[in-house]
C-alpha cells in the first residue's frame, strides 16, 4: 500500500500520525522513487520530519463498502 495520495483537486498528500492519534493530512511533492520507496517533500517546510509517523493504506468509505462492521477484511 501507499502512503501517497493524489486528491480529486490534483494534490498530492500523505496523511500523518500526531499527538493523541490525530491524523492530518500534508500536501507534499515527490521526488526520486525506487525498490517501493518514493521520496517525499513537503509543500510546507518543516511539516515532515525525521520520525514524522507517516500513514500508509489510508482507507476510504469506498474501500470500506462491503466490510463488516469491525473494519477488518475477511481472510
């Protein structure tokens, strides 16, 4: 899974992980990619950092239709 995302405006984002669980989600710009790793940069400077906790396998309602109500998927 990614822990990129483009949005229906065209940004492209990563969501991250803070203080009491909030997640917030940073416009970032990417960079060189290889062996499953992309680089990233934020559009702001400083908002990704080394031991930044960056989320990956965001899920949406789309990807949820269908699951049972505890969210985790079937084997």
């Amino acid at each position: 899974m990614s822990a990129v995302f483009a949005g229906a405006d065209g940004r492209t984002s990563v969501m991250v992980l803070g203080a009491g669980g909030a997640q917030t989600r940073i416009e970032v710009t990417t960079g060189a990619t290889g062996d499953g790793y992309v680089e990233i940069r934020p559009r702001t400077a400083g908002q990704v950092t080394e031991g930044t906790r960056v989320i990956t396998g965001v899920r949406t309602d789309a990807s949820l239709a269908g699951q049972s109500g505890t969210g985790e998927s079937a084997p």
